[in-house]
C-alpha cells in the first residue's frame, strides 16, 4: 500500500471516527439511549475499538519525518510533554473513572444519568477541559512523520471544535451559572492571571441550575 493511499485512508478513517462518535455523543442520541444502564461503557469501547484500525494505518507509512525537534527545542518539548502526563495524573484524582467510564453503572444496573450538579475540580479552576489541554501538548510535543502530523492536526481542530460544542451543551444545562464560570477560566490554555479561587469556585458551584 502506498504512503498516498494511506494518508487517505488516514484521513477519511478520522472523519469517519469524529462523525461517528459525535452522533453517539450528540443529545438526540444519549436523549434516546442514555437511559441505558450500559450506554456509557458501550460508548468507551466502541471509542476504543474503532481507534484500533487508525493505529494499523501509522504503522505502514513509510515517510520521513517533517517535524524534528532539535536541543534545545527537544528539551524543552520533552518537559513540555511530562508536565502534561503529571496534569493528566493530578486530574484522576477528582473522577470517579468507574462512574466516568460506565463500569459501574453496568455492573450494578443502574441507569446512566448525567449530573444535576455544576461541578468545579481543582483543575478545572484553571482551565475548563484539562485533559484536552494536556492532549493537544502530547499530540504536539515529538517528532512526526507526515501521517502523524495529519493525525496531530485533525485531532487539535476536533478538540477545539468538540470544547466549543460540549460548551453550548453545558451552557444550555446549567445558563449563567456556566457563563460565569467561561468568563473566569480559560477554554484550553492556562492563564496565570485568570483564575478561580477555591472561595469563587464553591459559590459558583452552590448555585443551582435552571430548572
């Protein structure tokens, strides 16, 4: 198989992959299936088994690298990329991943509800989706041959596109209580200067959602 046909394959495999899993993910879907105690985990797997073919695909190509990271740019990049991986870590520590993965609303037969409440994790303080955040530095943060620089490109548009999407969700669920908390915290990029404080964040998360 050329490099050609699989930059294409590559290519259409991630549209059909953000299609699919934003039709799963979209609230005439989950309004239907969401119910379900086992919707959530069966949305994971499905997310996890339709990524396998995209992985095959970078195996084949054969091109060089068109991103190469020279010191002390590699330094910096290798830094760049562990303090991601110790964000994403701090940030398990404030999910339920048996509650977030759909285990354990299969398991023990309940329903998949989503959550009444605004809530406002520690890192969430800092910025609204941390582990798109940490993402987008580990897509970015290495070498890449031109199949990996497609994939890094196609994802960043669909991460920013997807916060922008979840966002109108969430402001259509919980109104200006979800306003504020845009106006306080920035969307992917920390900014020392723009913050929430423990005290703000605890008022903003008392306030209950419109009905």
């Amino acid at each position: 198989m050329s490099n050609a046909i699989i930059l294409i394959l590559i290519a259409g495999g991630w549209g059909g992959y953000f299609l699919l899993h934003s039709l799963l993910a979209s609230q005439a879907i989950k309004g239907r299936f969401s119910r379900q105690r086992c919707y959530r985990l069966s949305y994971n797997l499905i997310a996890l088994i339709t990524l396998l073919p995209l992985i095959w695909l970078h195996t084949l190509y054969r091109g060089q690298m068109v991103i190469q990271w020279q010191p002390p740019w590699t330094w910096l990049a290798g830094l760049m990329s562990l303090a991601a991986l110790a964000c994403f870590l701090w940030t398990l520590r404030y999910y339920d991943l048996g509650e977030f993965s759909g285990w354990r609303t299969c398991r023990d037969g309940r329903k998949d509800v989503t959550e009444e409440r605004l809530v406002i994790s520690p890192p969430h303080r800092y910025v609204r989706h941390p582990w798109y955040s940490c993402a987008l530095v580990l897509i970015w943060c290495h070498d890449m041959n031109l199949a990996q620089l497609l994939t890094a490109t196609l994802l960043s548009v669909y991460l920013v596109i997807g916060s922008r999407l979840e966002e109108r969700r969430l402001i259509d669920e919980y109104g200006d209580q979800y306003r504020e908390y845009i106006r306080s915290v920035p969307g992917l990029i920390p900014l020392p200067w723009k913050r929430l404080s423990r005290e703000k964040a605890d008022r903003l998360m008392s306030r209950m959602p419109p009905d």
